[in-house]
C-alpha cells in the first residue's frame, strides 16, 4: 500500500508541463509540442552553452546530454514509459517508503552509520503533509532515543547548545564630529 499511495503521490507531482520542462533542460531544445504522455524525441539534444531554459545551469547539469539521453530512451523503451512517467522515475529523490516502524527504522540506519546527520522533510500536500509522520514515525524515533521529546530551550541558539551573542558596541565616535 505505501509504495502505491508513494507512486500515485509522484505522479501527482510531476505535471506534463513539469515533465517537459524538464526535459527540454536536458534536450536543449523547445519541446512544448510534445505531448507529455508520448514518447520522448527521437532528435538528439543540442550541446552548447546557449540553453532553451535560460537562467539555469540545464544543459551543464549533464557532462554528455546525448550520453544521457540514449539512457534515457533505453529506460523508457524497456519499461514503456512516456515522457512524464520518465521524469517521474529519473527525477525521484530518495524516499523512505514503509510502514512507520520501517521509516523510523531506516532514518535511523542512515543516521548511526553516518550516512546522514539529519533530514529535511518536505511535505507531499499543504497543509498538513507532515501529520502522519508526526504523528506515528516521530514517536518512534522517539521511543529509540534518537529524537528530542522536548527542547533545551526557547530558542535555536539554546537548541543547538550556542553561548548568547555577545552585545553590540556602537562604534566609537571619533572623527565624526569634525
């Protein structure tokens, strides 16, 4: 069930515009008349500096863009994948997937072997995409001794164990009267 509520909760994230858009960073090239639930263009990129998207590192973010796209074509063609359903797979960021006991349990393997010395969470839905994760990881985590059940303090500075800042002087005055 969580890989599934995960699958269709990427899809939803990733519209056809999205999908398009981010492949005409890597094509280098206006893409706009295909349709995002096709196949991908059979024309390789364009490699130079000059980029479609304009204002963004694109075309720089991969070494060899023809390299990259024939990968890509090899992956969409083994798994029959359009265009969108390509960028969803290509583009996913590491998700810990899972029942709340299997959650926890996987943040807390990247934190004890050093894979990681934190998180951060962003939420699938506003407001409120945080809930079930505060709800039943954290109290987990919790119950493994591995995150806060309350504060040091009542600001960050006292959180991360911070000496208080110290005052600030005025500058000294001289000269200025002159």
């Amino acid at each position: 069930d969580a890989h599934e509520r995960a699958r269709v909760i990427r899809h939803q994230q990733v519209s056809g515009q999205t999908a398009i858009r981010l492949l005409e960073q890597l094509w280098n090239r206006d893409l706009s008349a295909y349709d995002p639930d096709g196949p991908l263009p059979q024309v390789d990129p364009l490699v130079g500096e000059n980029t479609v998207a304009q204002g963004r590192a694109s075309v720089r973010m991969h070494r060899d863009p023809v390299a990259v796209a024939t990968e890509w074509r090899a992956l969409a063609e083994a798994k029959q994948l359009s265009i969108r359903e390509l960028i969803v797979e290509v583009t996913g960021r590491q998700s810990f997937i899972g029942t709340p006991a299997q959650v926890a349990e996987a943040l807390n393997e990247f934190v004890q072997t050093d894979a990681s010395d934190g998180f951060i969470l962003a939420p699938h839905l506003t407001p409120g995409g945080l809930d079930e994760f505060a709800d039943t990881v954290v109290p987990l985590l919790q119950e493994r001794g591995v995150f806060r059940t309350e504060y040091e303090g009542e600001t960050l500075r006292d959180h991360l164990g911070l000496d208080a800042p110290r005052p600030v002087r005025p500058r000294d005055a001289v000269g200025a009267a002159s």
